[in-house]
C-alpha cells in the first residue's frame, strides 16, 4: 500500500494498492489493462480520500507548452501535468492574456477541465479550444471540442458516467490578442478600465490569499461546496423571509453563495473532533490536525443537512470524496 497522505491537500491519513505515475503517452493503454478499479488524480487539491483506497491511483505528469500565433489569437497546447497558476504565470509574462481571474486555483492543467474551474467572472471552457484525451474505450487518442465537453456550472463530460473512459493528455486554449479586462466581480470592479491583465493577476492573486487557507499550512480543499443555482421564484420565497444575496445566472435562475447559508446557520468556526468550518471563510473545511474521514462526511452531512431543513437550498459537494471503492456520496 501506498499512503496518499501527501498526495491531496486536505492531507487525510489514507492509502492505496497502487499509485502508477504517467509521464510518457506509451504508457496510456496500460491503464485499465487487468480491469482494475482506477482513479485519476492531478495535485489532489480538489479531491479528498476519506478512507484507503483499493484501486489504482493514476497521475498524469504529462508536460510541455507549445504556442501557435495566429492573426488574431493565440492557441496554446499544455500538458495535463503542468501546474495551473504556473501556467497564468508563464502567459502572462509573453503577453498572452486572458487567464489573470483564473489565478491562484491550485491544481493541474488536467484537472481544469473536469472541474470547469471558474472564479471572478471566468471560467476555463471561456478559453477552450480542445481536450486531448485517451479514450479507453477505443484504445485510441482523440480530441474533444469545447461543445464536445459539455462543460456546465463546475461540471463536464469528465465528471458524468464517462469519468473512467478518458485520461486527459492535454488541452488547447485560445486567446484573442484584442484583449480587454474582465471586471465584472466584486473586488476587480474597484480597478479602472484600463487596467493591465498584470494588475488583475495581482489582485485576483491578493483577494483569494486573505478569502482562503493556504492549505501548505493547514489542509483543505477549497470551496467544498457549489454555490446553488435555484429558481427565481424560489428565491422569492427566501427573500420573504432573508436578506439573501444573489447573482443572476439567466433569465429564471439566480446563484445563491453557500458560504452566506452556511454562515447563517452557525457552523462558521464548528469543528467536528479534527474538522473545522474554517473561521473566515465557512465554504472552506480545514483539517485542523488529526482529521478523519469519519469526521469530515459528519461535517459535511451535517452542514447539508441543516442548510436544507433551514432554506430548502440543497448544497451539492465541489469536492470529490473517495472511499474504498470509489466516490463516496455525501
């Protein structure tokens, strides 16, 4: 058994059979080869193993970025194991700009897709391109569209029944060289105009350091939760009642932040034996030393739970929860 301890960021005493590292694309057709439960894992920033885990555990470590200038954009092909803000970093500094609200998400290139991960007013499937994947199904590489992904709200095709098809190699990104800055989020609304993408890059960079723990010093995994979208006239109904916040999502529905309905049911600060709601930021649960797997689906179940009864508001995990076997539900 391997331990995964250091291999997620909430930082969970767990182990698994088998961890196989892929840094050559020769290696792909083996995985799945003996009909083995497997999962694949990026930096772990957004997955928890709550308990040891009897499959195999894969790691693309596939890297190199290679750019292509066109007229009017650039394309950007990058390895699924290059690391994301690295990434931000590495574009920014050719003037290749486009991702500065996307900074400062931990994780790999290869997870970015299955997440769709977003924040400050952009999301990844802004600026794709393509995905590259193994599809082991048909033992063959192939290349899935922006469209083809079916990316949604912190969803896509790599989160639905087809998670144990594809292993993402790489994706492709585009940006437009008339580029213009995305202010359209509290806390970049402040910056002028004319900011340069730099200045949003930095003030993305110094919103989420004083929003969320670095979980380097003490284990977490980001946002837990997805802040719910909810029709609006169920939001009327809460807002008879709530001072609720909300954002407009389209013409019926309106997103809810879930940090706003977990605070105002009193878990901010809570701890569960080593699980705590962390103290400024109640989106975020932090293992405060010693947590368990255990202690975390309480938290989480328990928080679920009294949300629901308190504003019929069902909080859906952000987070992936791995058990022996697999997914575990919350």
């Amino acid at each position: 058994m391997v331990s995964l301890q250091d291999l997620h960021s909430f930082g969970l005493s767990a182990k698994a059979g088998v961890v196989k590292r892929l840094s050559k694309m020769e290696s792909l057709p083996s995985v799945g080869m003996n009909d083995e439960p497997f999962l694949v894992l990026g930096e772990g920033t957004n997955t928890v193993f709550v308990d040891d885990y009897e499959g195999v555990v894969v790691k693309p470590e596939l890297r190199g970025i290679a750019i292509k200038e066109e007229k009017e954009r650039y394309l950007v092909e990058v390895g699924a194991g290059e690391n994301w803000h690295q990434l931000v970093n590495y574009l920014l500094a050719r003037n290749i700009n486009g991702l500065e609200n996307l900074a400062y998400i931990p994780g790999t290139v290869g997870a970015a897709p299955v997440q769709n991960i977003g924040a400050y007013g952009a999301e990844f499937s802004f600026f794709c391109e393509a995905v590259r994947c193994y599809d082991l199904e048909l033992n063959k590489m192939v290349s899935l569209s922006r469209e083809e992904c079916g990316f949604g709200y912190r969803e896509s095709l790599f989160k639905s029944s087809e998670i144990k098809r594809f292993i993402i190699t790489s994706v492709t990104l585009s940006f437009v060289k008339n580029w213009c800055p995305n202010l359209n989020y509290a806390g970049l609304d402040e910056l002028p105009e004319n900011t340069s993408a730099m200045d949003v890059f930095n003030q993305v960079i110094a919103i989420r350091r004083s929003k969320l723990p670095d979980p380097k010093i003490q284990g977490n995994a980001g946002s837990f939760f997805k802040n719910p979208i909810i029709t609006k006239s169920a939001y009327d109904i809460l807002r008879a009642d709530n001072a609720i916040p909300q954002f407009p999502v389209d013409a019926e529905h309106v997103k809810v932040p879930a940090a706003w309905l977990i605070e105002q049911c009193g878990f901010k600060g809570k701890t569960w034996g080593g699980v705590q709601c962390h103290p400024a930021q109640p989106l975020v649960l932090v293992n405060s030393g010693q947590a368990t797997g255990k202690e975390l689906l309480e938290a989480a179940r328990e928080i679920r739970k009294k949300v629901y009864d308190t504003f019929s508001v069902h909080l859906t995990n952000e987070v992936r929860l791995i058990g022996r076997e697999g997914e575990v539900a919350l």
